[in-house]
C-alpha cells in the first residue's frame, strides 16, 4: 500500500508494509526490502557552530550590523565580529543570533517571519492524521498524539507561546492547534482505534506553563472526546545545558530534563513521584467537568506499593513505568506472580538515557553486559551490548 505525502511541495513516497507481509511489526520505506524510518523535521534545530565558521559563513549580516560598523565591507564586520568577546558581541547581535552562536541556531513556533512556521497550523493536522491512518494500517491499536517536552506541539501549548495568528497568547488560543490535530485524527482513524496525548502537567521552565494551563488543557481534551491522557514534565530546550561546538542541544540536559527523568542523585525531593501532585489536579479538574478519560501517570514508580497508591489516591487510572520497564521488562509479571523477589529494580542511574542522548541503542546496564556470548544474543553494532534482556525462565505451575 503506498501514499505519498506532500510536505512544503516535495513528495514523499511512504510505504506501508503489512506484518504478513514483510514480518515485521511496521516498517515505512521507500522500497518493501529494507526498513526506513521516514523523520520530518518542521522546526529546525541545528548544531552549535565553530564561532569562525559561525562568523564566516552562517551569520546573516543585516542593517543593524552594517550600522554598527560604518564605512566596512561586509568581509571586514564579519572578521571584526570575530575578534569581539562576548561582552562586545551583546551590544551588536541580536538575542536570536547570540543564540545560534552559542547554542546553535533553533526554531520556535513564534518564528512567524519564516513561511513553513506561519504554516504549521495548517500543515500539521493532516500530518498527524496521516501518521495516525499509517499506524492503524499497519495494525497498531492506537496513537498517542506526542504534546510533550520539546515537540512543535508541547510548544504550542506552552505559556512561551506568543504567537498573534489566533494559535498563541490566550489558554485556549494555545490549545486550538493541538485540538486540530485531534480531531483530524479521530476523523481519519476508526472510532475503535484510541487517540489520546501526552502533554505537560508542567513545563518547569521559567514563564512555562503551570499546572492551572494543564488542568484546563486536560478539561479541553476530554471534552473533545480523547480516548486517554497521559502527563509528563518538562524536557525543554529552553533550559537545556550548552551542547559542545559540533553538538545539538538536548532537551533533557536542563532541570526541565531533570523533572522529566529524575535520576538518583537528586535534590530534597527525590526522583519518584514529582508528576504526582499535578496529575492528580488535571484528573480531578477532568471527572469535575463529568469527564471520565482514563489519566496515566508516569514518574520514578518502580514497585507495587507506589503504583497502587498512585491509584488509590485517584491520581491516575492507569500507572506508566518507562525505566523500570526496561530494567525488567517482566516487573509486572513477576509482581502479579508473588517472585517480587526476582525484579531487577531500576537504579535510576540514567544510564540508558545517555545512549538515547547520543543516539546509541538503548539498553539498561542491569543487563546489557550478561551473557553477551550465549548463542542467538542480539547485541549491538560494536558487539558490546545485549540489545534485549536475558529471558526471565517463567515458573510453571
Ligand atoms: C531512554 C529513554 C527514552 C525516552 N523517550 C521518550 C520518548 O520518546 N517520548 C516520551 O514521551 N518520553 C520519553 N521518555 C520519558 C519517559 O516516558 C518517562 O516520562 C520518564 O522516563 C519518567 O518515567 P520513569 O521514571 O518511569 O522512567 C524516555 C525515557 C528514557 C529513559
Ligand atoms: S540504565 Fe537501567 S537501571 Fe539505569 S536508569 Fe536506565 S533502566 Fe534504570
């Protein structure tokens, strides 16, 4: 089955392979014989530049420049730009540019001088829409709209959002384009595949939003009728740690980053539950509008006492577990078995996000190193990691 997608006039060919067919649970290429993950950029984020080449090649002179430097040629202002130090640099580049430079250059939605930005509005629902028909074609049961962290849409929602085309300043200017794209999936999936979000209860950037823009985007949500709604927190570029010259910036490497994956070696507070106290104030302010949206909550939970209390309390309906589900995949089987015993318990250590951060193979260091030699291990490209866990031996009887 082939479509082709049309994005800022060029053509992509997007082909669908069937599991029976390819035997493989979903693959989108180009050709049937060899998988290709297809990956749109709409907002750009480029690597921090060398300052010469920066200086050189990438600065894009303007008046303002030329004005501060009478009388030179534009090869003259871009070496004495050069020369200048940061302090100097202040009085001349703009705040976008001293970004660029610093971090390297970065998109946002409120660029609205850049035509494919003004656009997003009216590109984005269709994409969504024909993901979201790609996914149930290829048998999946569901889509869960990405509102979150760094995504075009989480900064939609965001309190940074200022744009002035009806998609940004008021609360419920901010949450049009994300109930766009909803209900453009919904119209494009059949009514027994979910479609629900994950999105911030809390942006944890200064001049972010709080858990009162969260509460009323939950409301928003479940009125429009999404299946589930999922939170998280944070993970923002705008708060990101400076990468290194060749580098990107990572959204995961600020305190935002830190909420978003809180690991062991931690403030006061801790790495477990800091979604809980805004999770539970987005599901209370959805079953007071008469909504009863399953809400997942997800954070440091990484046994049975902590995701049930998490729903005995009414925080959430349903309990998420990213690393501790890697740590060991079987955790809720052997819970549900009475092995407790025998769970790995995640260390919290953030060990496999640093390979998601490099983009390396993630795997969990309770287990990539076992029995890297036993026959029919998959490992990685070095050889060095185990790329599944060692199988858990169930207990029959
Ligand atoms: C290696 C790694 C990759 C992640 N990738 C994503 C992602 O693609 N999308 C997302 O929403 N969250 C992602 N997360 C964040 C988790 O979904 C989750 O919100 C966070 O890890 C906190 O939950 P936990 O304590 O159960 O791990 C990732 C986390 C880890 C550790
Ligand atoms: S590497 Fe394993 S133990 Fe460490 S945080 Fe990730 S899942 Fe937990």
């Amino acid at each position: 089955m082939t479509e082709v997608v049309n994005i800022h006039n060029s053509a992509y060919d997007v082909l669908i392979a069937r599991p029976s067919k390819w035997g493989n649970p979903f693959q989108i290429g180009r050709d049937g014989n060899r998988e290709r993950v297809i990956q749109l950029y709409e907002v750009h984020i480029r690597r921090r530049p060398d300052p010469a080449k920066f200086f050189e090649r990438y600065l894009a002179l303007t008046d303002r420049h030329r004005t501060a430097f009478p009388g030179q040629s534009d090869d003259a202002i871009r070496a004495t730009l050069r020369g200048m130090s940061a302090a100097q640099l202040a009085g001349v580049l703009t705040a976008a540019e001293r970004e660029a430079l610093q971090f390297g250059y970065r998109e946002r939605v409120t660029d609205m001088h850049l035509p494919h930005i003004r656009e997003l509005p009216a590109v984005l629902p269709g994409l969504f829409a024909a993901a979201a028909r790609r996914a149930h074609a290829a048998g999946f049961d569901g889509v869960e709209l990405h509102y979150a962290h760094a995504y075009t849409m989480a900064s939609f929602l965001s309190r940074t959002n200022t744009r002035t085309d009806g998609y940004g300043g008021a609360r419920e200017n901010r949450v049009r384009l994300p109930l766009e794209v909803f209900h453009a999936t919904r119209a494009n999936v059949p009514a027994d595949f979910a479609v629900g979000c994950r999105y911030l209860a809390e942006e944890c950037i200064a001049g972010g939003s709080d858990v009162e823009d969260a509460v009323y985007f939950g409301a928003q949500f479940a009125q429009a009728g999404m299946d589930f709604i999922s939170t998280s927190r944070g993970g923002k570029f705008d708060d990101a740690k400076q990468p290194g010259i060749g580098a990107a910036a990572y959204p995961y490497t600020g305190p935002s980053g830190y909420e978003c994956m809180p690991q062991y070696i931690s403030d006061a507070r801790g790495p477990f539950g800091r979604n809980v106290a805004a999770t539970a104030a987005v599901r209370a302010a959805i079953r007071g509008a008469g909504y009863e949206t399953p809400i997942v909550c997800s954070g440091g939970v990484h046994n049975f006492d902590m995701a049930e209390k998490l729903l005995q309390d009414g925080v959430c309906d349903i309990v998420g577990a990213a690393r501790q589900s890697l740590a060991d995949p079987d955790w809720f089987l052997k819970m549900r078995l009475g092995r407790g015993a025998e769970i790995r318990t995640c260390e919290y250590t953030n060990y496999c996000e640093g390979l998601d951060q490099k983009h390396k193979p993630v795997t969990c260091q309770l287990w990539d190193k076992n029995d890297l030699d036993r026959p029919g291990v998959a490992r990685t490209a070095d050889g060095k990691r185990r790329l599944t866990p060692p199988e858990w031996p169930m207990p029959t009887g």
